[in-house]
C-alpha cells in the first residue's frame, strides 16, 4: 500500500448521487486487558478497558475518526484501511461493518446541493501499529481517548453513534457472565474426583469433562 496520500476525486465512488466514504472507529485494548476473560453483564465492562483514537482537522478543537472518499479500485474495507493509515498513521485488522450513515458539508446544507450528500460506510478498527510519520502529518493530531472523552469531543452525532456501534460488537466478544457461573466452576462431584480418583457415577455433562476438571455443560 502506497505510504502517500490520494488527492482529487476522479476516482471516487458515487451512489444516487451521493459520495461514497469509508472510514473506522480505531480502538485498542488497555494494558492488561482481555475482552474474552470480561463478562457480558453491562457495556461498561467494555468501555472501562479499551480507548479509541480520533485526529483533529485544523482551525477545529473537536475531533473526528478517520475516514475519505472510497475509490473505484478498491472494496470499501481497503478504503477504510487506508484512509486509517494517510489520516492517522495507524495499522491494524478492520473487524464489523458498524451501520451505513448519511452525512452532509455545512455548506451543501446551506446551498441545499444534493451532490454534498456523503453515504459513511463505518467499521470497527484494531488498532496494532503506529507509525512515527504518516502521509497526513500535518493536517491531523491523533488522540487516544476513553469512549466517555471521545462522546464528548466527536463533532458528529452520527459518530457518536458508530462509537456506541463499536462498543456493543466489543461486547459480544466477552464471556457471557452465564457462561462463567455455570461451566467455569468445578461441581461438588467433580471435586470429590479430583481428590480421592474414585471413578464417579457421571451425570450427563461427564462425557465433556477436559482433563484440568473443567466441565463443559451441556443440556440435559
């Protein structure tokens, strides 16, 4: 991938005459953290261990996440990648279409020119690399920000939205605090097992005992 940043627009994507763009919510995990090992008992389990990057645009105090125009030669997954990488010097794995948004130039809302019309085709980033300098260098600031910091700084309402997207597709990657109560915990029998070896009368989830004790349960 070109380290140099694409300019102009006779490439660019059109649908019913609205521009096409690509762009991500980048996110990391804090150190220490493992989304697999959290439950799923609140989004805010999911929130408390992870941060999102946003860039600043010049002459501009909030911020936004990466995005830009999806262009003829590429899927909209490359194009969300790249513009990640002119934008804000990042590299990582672009996981879950968050939603598709309909957004609109300040100036094509006064002007009333459907052509301002921008269809935002948005997914979840994680973020493994950054770079020390970057193709658009000069024009943003990148920022790591918690998910609270980020709702208060992101100057579209439709990211807010596609920030609230990227969080509950985090969630859905935790263990279902059901899960951990029922199956991670050795019952009473298994533990009888494992200190005197004698061979039990098994219950109908003894077939799916692993060999540390742990018992997989399944439906009687």
């Amino acid at each position: 991938m070109s380290v140099e940043a694409r300019t102009g627009r006779e490439h660019q994507l059109y649908e019913d005459g609205c521009r096409l763009v690509a762009g991500c919510v980048p996110y990391r995990l804090k150190a220490g953290a493992d989304l697999s090992q959290l439950t799923a008992t609140r989004v805010a389990s999911v929130e408390d261990n992870i941060e999102v990057l946003m860039i600043s645009s010049p002459n501009r105090k909030d911020l936004v996440f990466p995005k830009g125009g999806w262009e003829k030669d590429e899927t909209k997954r490359e194009a969300a990648y790249r513009e990640a990488l002119e934008e804000a010097g990042i590299k990582g794995t672009i996981h879950k279409l968050l939603g598709i948004w309909e957004s609109r130039s300040k100036s094509s809302e006064i002007s009333r020119n459907p052509l301002g019309t921008c269809k935002c085709h948005f997914f979840a980033m994680e973020v493994k690399e950054e770079l020390d300098s970057w193709p658009e260098q000069a024009y943003h600031e990148r920022r790591w920000l918690s998910v609270g910091e980020a709702r208060e700084l992101c100057r579209y309402p439709w990211m807010r939205e596609a920030l609230q997207r990227c969080v509950e597709f985090l969630e859905t990657q935790t263990t279902p605090a059901s899960e951990l109560s029922s199956c991670a915990k050795k019952p009473k029998f298994m533990e009888n097992i494992l200190s005197t070896g004698a061979k039990p009368s098994p219950p109908n989830c003894m077939d799916n005992v692993l060999s540390n004790g742990t018992v997989l349960c399944s439906s009687s």
